[in-house]
C-alpha cells in the first residue's frame, strides 16, 4: 500500500511542528524519517497512523484518503519505542490481541501467532511474560503483534531506542527480514543516521517540522543539498570557496569538486563545499598527493577508533580564504583513515602535511557567509548580535565576519551576503554595495527579531530563480511562512491583473518543483513597490526578499519600502541578466 502526504500541518499552541510536509512512499518500500529531537518525525508517523490529527493538508492510502478516518479503519501496524506491551498477559496473548478484538476464531488465533513467533524468531515463548524477555526479544513481539491483524502498512517509532548497540544491530536484521519477506509498506522514525542507511530504501531527513531532501542513502550522503542534511548524515567538513567560470577554488588553489548548479552570471561568487574526513588526502609533500592541493596542515589531535584513525587538522595555508563551518572551528579540518594508511605514515601532533581532496560537492545553495558593512566596529557588533542574524549564522554553521571600506569611503564587498544596518541612506548604500561586486544585500536594525513571513517579491522576472532559491534556503532555517508577492491594478478584468495572477500561479508551482517549498500566494491591489510597502505594513513581522535584475531599479524599489516600513528587513537579491 502507498502513503501520500500532501501539504501536511500540524500546530501545537499556534506553532507548526510539521509543516507543509508532502510525500510518497512507493507500495513496498522502506522508507526512513530521520531528523533530530524535535524535528516533527514522529508527530508525521502518529498522523499517518491516525493517532494525531493534523490541522492541514491529506494522508492517503494506496490513493484513498484517510485524513478523517479513525486509527482502528486504517490497517496500519504501529510500533513503539517502549515496546507498549500488557506486562501481565503472556507474549501468546499479547499476540493475539489484536485478533482477539476483531473476534477472530481461536484456532485462526493460534495459527497466526505461531507464524508470527517463527518470523522474528521467537518460537517456543508463548507462554513467558514480557519481563522474561530481553529487551530486543520485547521489541519483536511488538513487531509480531502489530504485524498481527495484516496490515498494508507497518509504522515503528524509534524502536531501538532503548536497546543497547548489540541488540539493535541484531534486531535491525531481523525487521529488514521482515520486511522484505512480506513486502509490506514501512517507515520507520529514528535519529540514528546509520540506523537509516542499514534499513532504508530512501530516506527523508527533517528539520523544524519541515521535509528538506529525500533521496537513497547514497546518494544523500555522496550529494547533499543542504547544509542541515551534510552535515545530520555524517561528519562533513563545509568548506567556503569562490566559483567562477573557471571552476571552483579554495583561496588561490583551484579543486575539483561537482557542482550540480552553474556559476551566477557574469560574477564569481562564494560556495559551500562539503568534505567528508575520508576523501582528505595527507602526505609529507604536495608533490605525493594524488588528488587536489588544499594547503598545509598541522596535526592538532589524534583518535584511535578501532578501524579507522581520525584526525583534527589547522590550515597553515589558506586558513583565512578557507573557512570550515562544519566544525565550528575557523580554518581546521577533520580527516579520517584506515590503520593501514596510519601504518604507512605515522603522525604525531604538531607534524605538519600537505592535504588533498579526493572528492568534493558543491552544495546548490545561494546562502554562504555574511559580511557586515558597518560605521565603526561596535556598530558591527551591534549587528552581529541582531536576533535574526545570529539565529541564521548560527543554524547555517557560517561565518560572519566584518569588512572595511576603502579608505576613500567607497564599500569592499568581500563574499558572503553584505550585511548593513536600514536605517537613514540604507538604499543608496545597497546599491553600491551590488555595484562593487555583492549578489545580496541583507538590510536589518540590531532589534530585528526572527519573521512570521517571508515575502519574496522580483522586480523584474530576470531574478525569479534566483528569489526563489534564497527564499528556500532562508526557510530551511527559520520557521516562517513563506508568501509569494504581486501587485497588479485593482480592476477586475484588467490584463496585467490576470496576466500577473496566471504569473503567480506559475510561481506557486515552481517553488514546489524546484525547492519542495510550500507557499501562499498574495495578488495585491496596486502598482510596483508603493502597493508592496502597504500589504507589508499590515503584517506582523515580514522579511522581504527583493529580487531584481537592474541596480537602478532596486534603489528606487527600496527607497519606497523603508518609507513605508522603516526598519523592516530586506534581503536584496542581485542577478545579472543574461546577455
């Protein structure tokens, strides 16, 4: 049977746990949830089983929909982390449960128990209670017992939680085995990213209530899209560097890496690679590496962990141009190798090595760094410190460092997003930030606190694609609701009203395809920036995201806004039409 979630909500006291969740899981197929505490994970698998209503949104099954269909009518298993057995009836009965409510005969009873027993391996202890079991024997009669009325769909929730690592290895076995001899639809919920890769079909990792990617292990792991899931799936060096049409770089020393995105028309600009510490290379020279110079390093630390040897390393070279910010440490990298390697070149700390890297990924997201542009240092600071940017650097893992301007006022832009204070001369001072070279623009007050919307709204269709990416990237670290913007003349039968309209829905559409973004669309009454400033005066706490193709275009844009709104935050995003 196939489960399909289509924009799926769920509020607890007015705040989205899941949020805008869509899905298919194919008839047959293992399918993992994986995120951290508090992700929504296991408030999506209650909803699929019935036990929790959700306030948005559809739950099929093998294409009907059972959005309001009672738990008991959706012939779905369902498995606890704490096992939920009856502690004072035998294992036999605690099998047949289930059977016994629907009035099944004893003999048909008896019979299917014994099948159940023999598929997890339990023959012979029908008669013992729960407490006389291990803890992964209790997990399997859990298993057998809500696998025991047939469902289409077998739902566990974390079952390994409380085992030791013995045992859930043992028992990952045996649920996989189970799943593939009955062919039966399952997902599971957990935390433990190698307890997805052993058992999944494909995985989908969340966070803050939202679905960021999914995809088969491998390829999740080799290709990640986003920062959260490079770095959730395993030890990840994120590694800041400048693509142009060229290629990519660190500092000066070109790397081959692959890009799933082309470079931004016209301009080189700042990416995030990832680097998992198996694909770092080390050798005593540059000359012995086999793959991509990346610098000199310094041995920092050293950990035996049984088959592999994992090291902490310093850039000597390139430690400014190359920040890491998987490891919330500036310029250091983690690398790990097999004993083998370890054998063949000992290390000790302080030794210093040239590194390589075999592989790298360019992640596709338009988000890196921030760079604040600011009057004196404690300004700067002041900045820094806003709400809205701390949050963001800090879930993005990034740097935010601080940039002077040249000494005859004029503004450095440096890679990253540009970050200045909106006050009085922010417009003016936007725009000749995305003349010297910066692609956007971040607007703020040291006050800004996190938004309840986020509105995107392009000047020119040139910068559609590219408003829509930022927006999508912003959303995966802040839980707002994301509102696509246009304005049109208020007559009814007016042809830019219906010719925008039909552009918003075409909008709507793409934010789904391209980035799985769920967003409401507002056609507001009224002409350019003049109507956009009224509709984001009426909201509560926006964050506009100001797509333009045309420089002059944007200070003008932006002028009228901050009349409007003084101290709301924008985010101008730049992009060079293609010529």
């Amino acid at each position: 049977m196939s489960i399909t979630l289509e924009q799926v909500t769920k509020r607890y006291q007015g705040q989205p746990v899941v949020n805008d969740v869509s899905l298919t899981v194919a008839e047959g197929e293992f399918f993992v949830l994986l995120g951290p505490s508090g992700s929504g994970k296991s408030t999506l698998l209650r909803a699929i089983a019935g036990l929790v209503d959700i306030d948005d949104g559809t739950i099929a099954l093998h294409g009907s929909d059972v959005t309001h269909v009672g738990a008991r009518q959706r012939g779905v298993g369902f498995v606890f982390q704490h096992y939920a057995l009856f502690r004072h009836l035998t294992i036999a009965d605690n099998i047949e449960f289930a059977l016994r409510v629907r009035r099944m005969k004893a003999a048909d009873r008896r019979e299917r128990r014994k099948e159940l027993l023999k598929l997890v391996a339990l023959e012979g202890m029908d008669e013992r209670l729960p407490a006389q079991l291990s803890g992964g024997q209790q997990q399997r009669v859990a298993v057998a017992r809500a696998l025991a009325h047939k469902p289409q769909v077998l739902l566990l929730d974390e079952p390994f939680g409380a085992l030791d690592a013995k045992i859930r290895e043992e028992l990952r076995w045996t649920i996989r085995r189970v799943q593939r001899e009955l062919g039966i639809t399952t997902v599971l919920v957990t935390h433990d990213q190698e307890e997805a890769f052993a058992l999944a079909d494909r995985i989908g990792v969340m966070n803050l209530g939202r679905l960021l990617e999914v995809g088969a292990p491998r390829d999740l792991y080799a290709r990640p899209t986003t920062r959260f899931v490079a770095t959730f799936l395993g030890a990840a060096n994120l590694l800041l560097a400048l693509q142009g049409a060229e290629g990519i770089r660190l500092g000066t020393t070109p790397v081959d890496a692959t890009v799933r995105t082309p470079a931004l028309t016209g301009r080189e600009h700042e990416v995030v690679t990832v680097l998992r510490p198996e694909e770092v290379e080390m050798a005593a020279e540059r000359e012995q590496l086999t793959t991509s110079y990346m610098g000199r390093a310094t041995v920092e630390e050293l950990q035996f962990t049984g088959a592999l040897e994992r090291l902490r390393l310093k850039l000597l070279d390139n430690q400014h141009a190359v920040q890491t910010t998987g490891n919330g440490a500036e310029g250091r990298i983690e690398a790990t190798r097999l004993q083998s390697e370890r054998r063949a070149m000992p290390l000790a700390v302080g030794a210093v090595v040239a590194l390589g890297a075999r592989r790298m990924h360019v992640l596709p997201t338009p988000l890196s760094s921030f760079s604040i542009h600011a009057a004196d240092e404690a300004a700067a600071q002041l900045l820094a410190q806003a709400p809205l940017l701390e949050t963001l650097a800090g879930r993005m893992k990034t740097r935010v460092a601080t940039c002077a301007d040249a000494s005859d006022g004029a503004p450095n832009a440096r890679p990253g997003v540009a970050v200045i204070e909106g006050s009085d001369g922010a417009a003016l001072r936007a725009v000749q930030l995305l003349r010297a070279g910066a692609n956007e623009v971040l607007l703020l007050s040291p006050s800004t606190t996190l938004p309840e919307q986020i509105c995107m709204f392009w000047l020119d269709d040139a910068a559609r694609h590219a408003t829509m990416a930022v927006t999508a990237s912003l959303l995966r670290h802040l839980p707002a609701e994301a509102v696509c913007v246009a304005t049109a003349p208020a007559g009814r039968r007016d042809a830019k009203r219906a010719n925008a309209l039909r552009a918003l829905l075409d909008a709507r559409s793409e934010a789904r395809a391209a980035h799985a973004l769920e967003t409401r669309t507002e056609l507001v009454p009224g002409e350019g920036p003049q109507a956009l400033g009224e509709y984001l005066a009426g909201l509560s706490a926006p964050l506009l995201v100001l797509g333009t193709a045309d420089i002059t275009t944007a200070e003008a844009a932006l002028g009228a806004l901050l009349a409007r709104r003084p101290g709301m935050p924008v985010l101008v995003v730049y992009r060079e039409s293609a010529r």
